[in-house]
C-alpha cells in the first residue's frame, strides 16, 4: 500500500518539477539519436570546503524515474545502480552531461551525479 502512495508522490514530483524543453538520453548502446527523456535537473554549484578555504565547484543533478528508464532500455532494469551508465550521456537544455554515479533515491526516483561534458 505504501510502496503505491510513494509512486503517485514520484509521478506527482515528475509532472510538476519537471526541466522544461526537450532533454536526450543518448546509451552507448542504444540507437545514435538517443531517447527522449523527462527528467528534474539541478544545475548549481555546491560550495566545496577544506582547512577554511572554500570555493564553489559544479555539481549538476538529474533525478529520472526508474520506470520510464526501465521502458527505454529494459535491459537496464536488473542492475538498478548501472540503469543510467557511466558512458551514456544526458543532453538537458543544449549541454551535454555525463553521469558520474547513479543511486535509487527512493521507490521509482533514481538520482544521478552529473557533470559537464566539454568535448
């Protein structure tokens, strides 16, 4: 019962706080044009700090649902830590990010460590 109560919140989140504009999910073993995607995207600095100095550093994230990932690549859906890989990239709003790490954030809502990738 609970587990359904999460999923609405997820897809309630997904409907309101959505990045708007058309974002690509291009799978190092997918097709060349990549998927589109929907997602929520932070992309703002974090505030690093060490021996008191401190300094602001890039620390995009994407947090996607775990199902519309698992409808895209099903065969992603085994190892939900490796759902969005390492050498996939995510186009949001024009820029091209690459995932750093990716967790389960909590029942359908998978979040991933991003950054920018210059090349």
């Amino acid at each position: 019962m609970s587990a359904k109560a999460f999923h609405r919140m997820t897809k309630r989140a997904m409907k309101h706080l959505h990045e708007p504009g058309a974002h690509r999910w291009f799978r190092h073993d997918g097709p060349a044009l990549g998927d589109a995607i929907e997602l929520m995207f932070n992309p703002f600095h974090s505030v690093v700090e060490s021996d008191g100095l401190s300094m602001t550093a890039p620390k995009p994230f994407a947090w996607i649902m775990l199902s519309k990932a698992v409808a895209i690549a099903p065969e992603r859906g085994a190892a939900i830590d490796c759902a969005i890989d390492n050498d996939d990239t995510l186009l949001i709003s024009g820029k091209s990010y690459r995932p750093e790490s990716c967790r389960l954030l909590s029942h359908d809502l998978l979040e991933i460590e991003l950054f920018e990738d210059r090349r």
